[in-house]
C-alpha cells in the first residue's frame, strides 16, 4: 500500500481524490494548510506528496521548496490553477516531479500517479548513484549525505535540482546524457518541450561551480547529445 500525503484545502477535490487514490490502495493523509502538511511531510514518510499552490499557511510553491531541503527522493505532483508555462517551469524547478493543471480529469490524474509510483519502483538501476557518501573530483566534493558541495573547500549553494544533477552526472563520469534523458532522470517524468529546464540548470551549475563557464572543467557538452561529466580529473 502507498502512502500519500495530500495537501489541498478544497474540501471537495480532497473528497474526489481520496476516492480514486483508495481504488489505487494508497492510504491518504489530507492536510487544509501549508505549514502543517509540510510538518507532516518531515516527521512522516510517505510514497508520493500532492501539493495545491493557494494554499493558507504556506503557499505551495515554498512547501515544495522546503521539502526538498531535506527531502530529494519523495514524489512531489503538484496542482493549481495556473495555466502559465512559466508556473509550470517554476514548479519544476522548485523540485516538483509533476504539474498538473485544474481542471484536470480523474483519468488524468490516476495515469500521472501510476507512472510516478512506477518510475519510484524501477529506480533506473542502469544510471547508478555512488555507493560512497562522499564524491571527490579536484578541489569539488559533493558530500550525498549531506547534500552539500564544497568547491577549494568552500561551501556552494545549490538548488534541489542543481544538486541531484551533479550527483547523477558525477557518479557516471563520462557517460552522456540527452537533454530529455536528464528531464526523466532528475525530475522524474517526459515533459515533452521542457528540456531548457534542464539547460537553464545546467548554466547556473556551471556558473556555481567553474571556474571558466566558457571553457568548462566538471560539466562538458557532448555536441549534438547533451552533458557529461569530466571523466579524466
């Protein structure tokens, strides 16, 4: 049975969710406010978090950001009202691993819940993470513990994203991956048309950690696929 944290404040949609996702065998905990489903979400664990945007308390978008503080392997899906491109990028970018838009239909809604608890299961085992908490290229150290990059032992500060793209990168140097393939990897679903996300990531990674951005040492382009990591530091 999965376990999912559903924080919405419309009593009605939380009706009609709790309904389909029992049909799944999930096991719902629902939460009206911001502030105490991100409570929720830090003493408990759950399988998948659904986040509405307006939300009293704390808006969504910072619920989400929060949880992904401390928190980079739980499903988030996010809903609102927002139609806008820009919500969505933001959405994702704040590490969410799904938007959907209200309205949205119930068959819509139970697909996007299946292919998130699939993916959790598949795990991707051919795009290995390193076994040892602790990766060492140069002056970088990216600690996955602690999630915490030191660059000539100093502290950088990176994104949920930024970071969880360093460490799939780093722990597979050499190896390259398209554009599309790092959209699925880190945030977890195809978003068909949304593979800038991942070079606006890239671009600010780079301007965090090298030296040089035009002329890269960590993150390289592979021309025409997409990035690697420095395989030969």
């Amino acid at each position: 049975m999965h376990k999912v944290l559903l924080i919405e404040d419309d009593n009605n949609i939380v009706e009609l969710l709790t309904i389909h996702l029992n049909d799944l065998s999930c096991e719902v905990v629902p939460v009206a406010n911001g502030q105490h489903g991100l409570a929720f979400a830090r003493e408990q664990s759950f399988d998948l978090v659904i986040l509405d945007i307006m939300l009293p308390g704390l808006n969504g978008m910072e619920v989400c950001r929060r949880i992904r503080q401390t928190d980079r392997h739980t499903p988030i899906l996010i809903l609102s009202a927002r139609s806008e491109e820009i919500d969505k990028v933001l959405g994702l970018e704040t590490g969410a691993d799904d938007y959907l838009t209200k309205p949205f239909s119930v068959r819509e809604f139970i697909a996007r819940v299946k292919v998130i608890f699939r993916r959790k299961e598949e795990q991707l085992p051919e795009d290995k993470i390193a076994l040892s908490s602790v990766i060492r290229f140069a002056e970088l150290e990216i600690d996955t513990d602690k999630r915490k990059v030191m660059l000539n032992e100093t502290r950088i500060d990176l994104s949920p994203k930024e970071f969880d793209l360093v460490v799939l990168l780093a722990s597979n140097p050499g190896k390259s991956y398209s554009r599309k393939r790092l959209l699925n990897l880190v945030w977890g679903y195809d978003f068909e048309g949304y593979e800038h996300t991942v070079n606006s990531h890239i671009n600010r990674l780079r301007g965090k950690i090298e030296q040089d951005i035009s002329n890269p040492k960590f993150i390289l382009t592979t021309w025409g696929v997409g990035y690697r990591f420095n395989e030969e530091l």
